[in-house]
C-alpha cells in the first residue's frame, strides 16, 4: 500500500494542533497502530514546532510530508521561506 499526506503548515504556533490533527487523521485512515501514531506524531510536532518558533522570517510555511509504503512509514518536513514577500 501507498499513500501520502502533504500539507503545509503557517509559521504561526496557534497552527501546530492542526497539523496534530492531521497527521493522527492520516495514520488512523491507514490503520497505524496507535502506540507508532504517537510516536510519529510526537516526532513530526516537534520538527514543526522547532521550525515555527526559530524561524527568522516573517512569511513561512512549514511543508510535512507522510508516507506509507508497505512496512515503511517515512517522515519529511520542509522549511519554506517566502523571501519576506508574501505569498
């Protein structure tokens, strides 16, 4: 089985639940055991999170990417500068 889920995220911390929300959406739909869920969702709101808060620009987004592979499951955040134009 794949399936992807990918999304953005604004540089605002009041949009971290979102992205929660989110990805705990995705791994249930693909029957991820809960106690991975948590993990993974652990892991990726803290990559968001530390990318919200240390980023010095005003116009950003982060970009989180979830994927299912068979027994893979991979993980990918991006930091999206916008060159302090907006979008």
């Amino acid at each position: 089985m794949l399936a992807t889920e990918t999304f953005l995220v604004p540089k605002h911390r009041r949009h971290v639940p979102t992205a929660r929300q989110r990805l705990r959406k995705a791994l249930a739909g693909w029957g991820v055991a809960d106690e991975l869920t948590d993990s993974v969702v652990l892991l990726a709101i803290e990559l968001v999170t530390n990318a919200v808060v240390h980023c010095r620009t005003s116009f950003a987004q982060v970009g989180v990417t979830l994927t299912l592979d068979g027994p893979n499951l991979v993980l990918g955040t991006v930091s999206r500068i916008m060159c302090g134009a907006r979008p």
